[in-house]
C-alpha cells in the first residue's frame, strides 16, 4: 500500500508541513522557525506564535507539495498535531487542517505532538522491532515510555520538575547566551572541561525512573551568584559543561535503567534535546557496553517538524485511528490518549 500524507505541525515556534509516504519516506519537510521573532522576547511568546503560524500556515503546505512534486489530489490523508503544546498554535494547525480534509474530503489524523518526536525514529529505521525504550527529551516534556507496539505507550518514568530542554534553556539565560538555550549550551560547553565544576546528579529514590532538574538548575545559578558576590571570574564554559554532563549522566543511567528492567535491547531517543550530541555519544556508548542498539532521528527531525508528524500518523492510518471534523486543540493531551469531541470512525473504502 502506498499512503502518502500531508502533515502539519504548529505547536509551539516552528510552522511546518510535510508530505510523507508510507511513513518513512519524506519527500518535504518545510519548517518556518519563528525563532528571531521570538528571541527579542528571551522565549516564545504564546500571542506572537499564533499570529505567526497564521501568517505562514499557507505558505508552508504550498511550499510542501511543490517541493514534493505532487498536488492536493496525490494525498491519501491530512494529518495535524492537535496537543500538547500552545493552544493558539495548535488550533491554526487543527483548523488548516481540518479545512483541508473537509475541503478534499480526506480522512483527518490527529496526532500527538510526543508520539511524532518518538515516530521520527521509524523515517530512518521504519523496521525497529518491539518493545522498545524510547526517552523522550524536549522543552516541555522528560519521559521514559515504554512501547510494547505501534501506538501502546507505557510512561515508566517522567520529571517531577524541569523538563530537561526547559533547564537547558533556564541556564542558558542564566549565563546571558539568549534563546533557544539547548543549542547554545551546548556550543559553550564544547570549550570547557565537564569534569571541572562539580554539579549535583538527581537519581531520585532507589529504583525510580522520574527525573529532575530543577536542582542541578538551581546549582548553577548558585554557583554564578555565589563568584559575583566574592567578585570571582567564572569560566562559563566549564560551567556549561559540567552542566550539560550531569544532564547527560542521569538521562543515560536511567534510561539503560529502564532497558535493563524491562529486558529490552533497542532504545530510542525522541525530541528537541536528541539533538544534544554530548547526550547521543553518552548514550551509545554507555548502550554499547550492555549490547543495547540506539536509534537516533538526525538532527533535523529531532526538533518540531512536521515529517515525524506524518510518520506517526501513517500508523495510526493504518489502524483507521482518524479524527473527526470535530477535532478541536488540546494542549494538555497525554500519551496515548486520544480526545476526540463527538464519535467518528470514517471508513476508508
Ligand atoms: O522538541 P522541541 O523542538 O520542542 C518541544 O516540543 O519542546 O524541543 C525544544 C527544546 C528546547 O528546550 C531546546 O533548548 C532544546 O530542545 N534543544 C537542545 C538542543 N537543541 C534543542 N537541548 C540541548 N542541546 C541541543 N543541541
Ligand atoms: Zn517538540
């Protein structure tokens, strides 16, 4: 079967459309970053982002499909992210899209904005065999998920706190390097020594898999205040580093944590923080040594984008999991959960 989708994503800063085939191959992956419009702000400003998505929305799907070589007539199905995230943003994705389907009479997918950071894992490697590790690493979100099939998700452990993306952003601004936090970290740490500024690691209670950071966080705003006090010079960059390695540290230890518990041998690494090449090698490595396999998206679909949008959908294309017209945003949706107003299931003949 050849199913080819157009997928959008609005949930945060990023407007984006693809076109997806049978859920791994991307012919477009269009992303319109709002980040310089966001960065005077020193982070993404909920009433800016929708009238930007707004302003974009069009653009990006025509963009998508010329650059994919086909027309609204080639698509299969429209897919959209309808939550988690910002509620103005999603809602211009859900109502593009809606539009779309209703307009071309196609079947809608909704699709949850973490299912398609885990999906983006499956364009590159469409054959990953169940159950499987995925921890999911982004600006809002820390999870460890389980997944014993397409669509079955098992949150074994979450954070209590921070988010890691969150604190990387918290400590960006912490040591003036501006926003998006996470890459700029990471580009400061790369000229210090992460062994130099002993950072506190939070492994939690014996056996538990939730995280936090906000301690680690707070260690380093201390340690910054605490050298202006006594007029001390802090070099940035060890402090960057030292951050970025207790980030590192306990995101592997609990996750090979998590494979060992539950006997599984590949893991996978999902969201905006994948990104982090200290957290990818650290993860191979420490993987490596226990014979687990790592799968890792490229870097591009680590951030939002709407391609692992499309990836995820194709399976739940496949389960006929569609959405109704009635599908509305949800910005606090869950992991496999699926809130639909009203009851549709389209039959696709
Ligand atoms: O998944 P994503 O693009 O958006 C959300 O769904 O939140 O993740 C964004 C988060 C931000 O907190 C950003 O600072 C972080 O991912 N991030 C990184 C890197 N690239 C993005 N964190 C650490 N290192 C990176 N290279
Ligand atoms: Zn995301």
């Amino acid at each position: 079967m050849c199913v080819t989708i157009l997928a959008l994503e609005t949930s945060c800063d990023e407007t984006s459309a693809a076109v997806v085939v049978d859920g791994s191959k991307i012919l477009s992956n269009i992303i319109s970053s709002q980040v310089d419009v966001h960065k005077k702000f020193g982070g993404v400003v909920p009433e800016v982002a929708s009238r930007k998505h707004l302003e974009l929305i069009n653009h990006v799907v025509e963009e998508s499909l010329l650059e994919a070589g086909l027309e609204f007539g080639n698509l299969d199905a429209v897919a959209v992210t309808y939550g988690p995230g910002l509620v103005g943003a999603l809602l211009v994705g859900v109502s593009a899209a809606k539009a779309l389907a209703y307009g071309l009479d196609l079947p809608l997918v909704g699709v949850n904005h973490i299912e398609g950071h885990i999906y983006a894992n499956f364009a590159v490697e469409p054959g990953l065999e169940f159950p499987l590790i995925c921890l999911v690493v982004s600006g809002g979100h820390t999870d460890l998920v389980y997944m014993e099939k397409h669509g079955s998700y098992k949150v074994l452990g979450k954070t209590r706190d921070d988010a890691a993306g969150e604190a990387f952003d918290k400590v960006a601004r912490t040591l003036g390097l501006g926003y998006p936090g996470g890459p700029l970290v990471e580009r400061l740490a790369g000229e210090g020594d992460p062994e130099s500024i002993k950072l506190p690691r939070a492994y939690l209670e014996k056996g538990s898999l939730d995280f936090s950071f906000s301690g680690l966080k707070s260690a380093v705003i201390n340690y910054l205040h605490r050298a202006e006090q006594k007029h001390e010079e802090v070099n940035r960059a060890d402090l960057a580093a030292g951050f970025q390695k207790a980030v590192s540290d306990v995101l592997v230890d609990k996750t090979i944590e998590a494979a060992l518990e539950t006997g599984v041998s590949t893991i996978l690494l999902a969201g905006g923080v994948a990104a982090n090449g200290r957290l990818r090698a650290d993860l191979a490595g420490k993987a490596g040594g226990k014979s687990i396999k790592v799968n890792v998206p490229p870097l591009i679909l680590c951030t939002d984008n709407a391609a692992m949008i499309g990836c995820a959908a194709y399976h739940k294309f496949l389960r006929e999991a569609f959405a109704p017209l009635t599908l509305n945003a949800v910005p606090d949706l869950k992991l496999g959960e699926e809130r639909y107003e009203g009851n549709f299931r389209r039959i696709v003949f």
